[in-house]
C-alpha cells in the first residue's frame, strides 16, 4: 500500500523554523524583511545559529575562510592605526559578525608573530549572537558593547546579512513585499506603498533600512581609531541603477547561488548588496573621515598582498597556498569585488590602501 509521502511544510526548508515563521504570521502576512530576519536570525532554529555554514562543507566562503592571509593583512593595517594613535593600550578590535572567528584568530597571530607590544596591547571583542569561536583570546559579546577609547571596529560580510525591506516599483509607487503562507508555500503579497524618495521607478528592489543606524552605533564603539568594512555593494546610484530591475537579493545552498528566498528555509544564506552611501553617511555623520570604497582587489595588492605570497617562493607547498588565496581574494567575478570603506577619528592620515582612491 503507498502512503502520502509528502513531508508537508518540512519540504520548505528547517521545520521547526517553518513552523516557527508560520506561527508568527498567525494566518497573515508579515513584510519580506521580519521572514529574513527570522530565516536568518531566529534565536533558536535561524541560519546561522548552525556551525558550519561557512566554508567548503556549508554554503558559501568568504574571505577569513579562504587563507589567513585575509586577516595579515588586515592586522597590518590595525598595526598601523595603533602605531599612528601613538601605540594606545589598550587598543581594542571590535568584530560585529564574527562568525566563528576566523579572521580573529589570523589578526591576533600575526599581532603575536609580529609585533609582542601590540599583540599585549591588543583586546579583540567578537560581536556575535551564535558566540561559536573557540579562540581563548577573544572575548566573544552581545550588546550592549562597553565602548572603547582606542580602536578598531572591522566587518566582514556583515551588513549584506543585515534584512532588507524589498520593494516593487509600481505607478502609485513602491509597494512593499510582505510574505505569507498558503498552506503550502510562503508567497509573496503587495504590502502597503511607501514614500522613498529618489527610489527606482521600474522592477524590484531593496532597502537595508537597518545600515545607517547600525553603522552609527558601531561608529560609536571606538572613541579615537578606525573602522574598515569588507561588503558587496554599491554606492546608490549604482545599487538603484535604472537597469537593474531584479535588485540583489541572493540566495546561497551549497555553493550555488539562486534567487528563491522560500525554498530551503533556514539552510540557506540570504544576502542583500549593501548601499555605501548609507555607510558612508553613518561614518560622517559621527566625524569619520572616510576612505574608499575600493575593491578588495585594489586593497589588498596596495597592502602588499603579492609580496607575502612571493616571501615564500622556497616552500613550494605555501607558496602555490597563498597564490591560490590572493587569486581567490582578488578574483573580480567573486571576493574581489567585495568592497572596503574605512573611517578613520583621530587620525589624520591617509590609510594603507587608498591611497590611489580606486
Ligand atoms: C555572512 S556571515 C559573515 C561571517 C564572518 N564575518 C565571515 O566573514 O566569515 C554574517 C554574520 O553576521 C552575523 N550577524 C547577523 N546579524 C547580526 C547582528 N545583528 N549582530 C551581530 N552579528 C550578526 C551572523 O550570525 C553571521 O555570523
């Protein structure tokens, strides 16, 4: 005799987090951004409350995953923003979004492989509600932050994972997406019209109304240093460009990347382009100078990232590790066009790598 199969709402993706969704929406609709907040975040059965989303095994990579190479380079430039605040101690490493802490751990073993003074100087707080590091040197924390008077706030990937608010042009305007289940699927609905101004007048698109505020407490963080973020995006006129109608919401399951948010629900990665305007307002509003943004392509050849791989011509087996890494890191269909914005109180320089301004 053939039984009925069909897992019901489990085929839509981790079951306890569709149940979850479905009982919050309580037979409505709840607008596209709390369905991506609760596919992502949710406290207990969110994306990324499971280890191991990351890397070769999970669903996608990014660049502390690639080689430690990524977090030299930028514990050279940390060096650098504390060699020129006068060597503060402490002089404190904020990481929102710290994942399992990769970028950590490369940061404070070049500190202590190069430079003893700035490795004891250093404290490195890793802002993340999973909290899954292992590394004893870092202090892993939830808000709210204990601000620092010297320091160093980085972002890795951080404000693309942030939800977005998604929109649809129409004649009356742009008109919200809201997201409720049929019984079957989640799909989505026309919410309300909203006001934006400057807003694209054709197809869909996104509106991270989180990044500015964010960015503006995390501006907070540190009294006098830096603050250098690594994210896909665009300034706006390039993110709302008239040509692109299909916006830049994207959908990650096991290295293929897709634009179905309602399917595999909770196993997989959201990520939205992040508006550089927005961070880079944020910045100069709390009296950032800022920098960029330049390719990390850009960046990290300035920062001498051929030179590390060249330094090891005599171990064959690093050698081709660390080329491999620098193509990947600078690969201008993949990591390379990642983006960096640095902000910078209480130093009056021009940073290592934007010098050219590209
Ligand atoms: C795309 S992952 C990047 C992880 C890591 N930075 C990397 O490059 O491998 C985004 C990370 O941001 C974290 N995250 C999302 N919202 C957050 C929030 N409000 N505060 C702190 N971390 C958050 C997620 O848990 C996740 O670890």
């Amino acid at each position: 005799m053939a039984l009925d199969l069909d897992p019901g709402s489990a085929a839509t993706g981790n079951a306890q987090l569709v149940r979850a969704i479905i009982e919050e929406m309580d037979g409505s609709a709840i607008p596209f951004e709390r369905f991506m907040e609760l596919a992502l975040c949710h406290p207990e059965h969110g994306y990324y409350r499971t280890p191991g989303r990351i890397g070769p095994g999970g669903d996608f990579l990014t660049s502390p995953r690639i080689h430690p190479m990524f977090g030299w380079s930028i514990a050279a430039w940390a060096h650098w923003s504390w060699e020129t605040l006068g060597k503060p101690e402490p002089f404190t490493v904020f990481e929102p979004g710290a994942g399992e802490g990769y970028l950590a751990t490369a940061m404070l073993d070049w500190a202590w492989g190069r430079d003893e003074e700035f490795a004891k100087a250093l404290r490195y707080v890793a802002i993340e509600p999973g909290a899954r590091g292992s590394d004893s040197r870092v202090t892993w924390a939830a808000p709210p932050i204990q601000p620092a008077e010297h320091g160093l706030v980085v972002t890795n990937e951080f404000f693309d994972a942030l939800p977005v608010r998604l929109f649809d042009a129409t004649s009356r305007g742009p008109q919200e997406v809201y997201v409720r289940w049929n019984g079957e699927s989640f799909e989505e609905v026309a919410g309300p019209i909203a006001n934006i101004p400057e807003a694209p007048s054709d197809g869909r698109f996104e509106v991270n109304v989180r990044a500015f505020a964010t960015m503006t407490e995390l501006s907070a963080l540190v009294e006098q240093g830096a603050v250098l973020t690594f994210d896909y995006g665009y300034p706006r006129e390039e993110l709302w460009a008239p040509w692109r109608t299909q916006g830049t919401l994207l959908c990650f399951y096991r290295h293929t990347s897709h634009h179905n948010p309602y399917i595999h629900v909770g196993d997989q990665d959201m990520t939205a382009h992040v508006d550089f305007t927005e961070l880079e307002a944020a910045l100069d509003s709390a009296g950032y100078a800022t920098f960029g943004p330049v390719s990390q392509t850009v960046f990290l050849y300035a920062l001498g990232g051929q030179q590390l791989v060249e330094a090891v011509r005599q171990d064959l087996q690093e050698y081709f590790a660390r080329r491999r890494a620098l193509e990947q890191l600078t690969d201008s269909a993949g990591l390379g066009r990642v983006r960096v914005l640095a902000g910078l109180r209480g130093i009056d320089s021009t940073p290592p790598g934007f010098e050219d301004g590209l």
